[in-house]
C-alpha cells in the first residue's frame, strides 16, 4: 500500500455532524476518515475519487469522543455486518454536504 502524505490531524477539517476528518486531495476531491476509524487505531484516509491515500498522524488522547451511546448503536450493527455500510454512509453523507 503506497502512501502519498503524512498529514497531522490537525490539518484535517473534523465536520461534527458526520464524525468525519476530510483532508482536500490533489484529485479535486477529499480524503476521508472517519471518527470511528480513527478510535478503531486505523490511520489511513482514501478519496473516493482516485487510488490516493494519506497516512493520518494523530494521537488517540487527542481526539474527541464518540458520541454517547455510540458502542451500544453500532455493536448490534456489527454483529449484522454493518460496519461497513455505516461508513460508506458517513462518507456518502460528507460528500454531499
């Protein structure tokens, strides 16, 4: 897996609404990452639109909290197989935002 940035999180623009880190990406679309991910110990942001991806360099304690009731919501999801689907929402939701 190529890697084309290190980028900090704080350079990342964090939207409260969906939970999601967006980064702008030389494609003209955005890297996305998402809260959960990032809680998850992932630290790879993709743009939907190319095959470019960016190391997100972070330190847990610096991160805000997932909302209340967040692992009660999504443990039921993940034993359905969810998981993915939550996401690739949250990141439909930021596009179009």
């Amino acid at each position: 897996m190529s890697i084309y940035e290190e980028v900090e999180i704080e350079d990342f623009i964090y939207d409260e609404k969906t939970y999601t880190y967006t980064y702008p990406c030389p494609c003209g679309d955005k890297f996305y990452i998402t809260l959960e991910e990032l809680w998850d110990g992932e630290d790879i942001a993709t743009c939907p639109s190319c095959t470019l991806r960016v190391a997100v360099i972070y330190e847990e304690e610096d991160l805000p909290p997932l909302p209340e009731g967040w692992d009660e919501e999504h443990s039921e999801e993940e034993e359905e197989g969810a998981v993915d689907g939550i996401v690739d929402k949250v990141k439909e939701l930021a596009v179009s935002a």
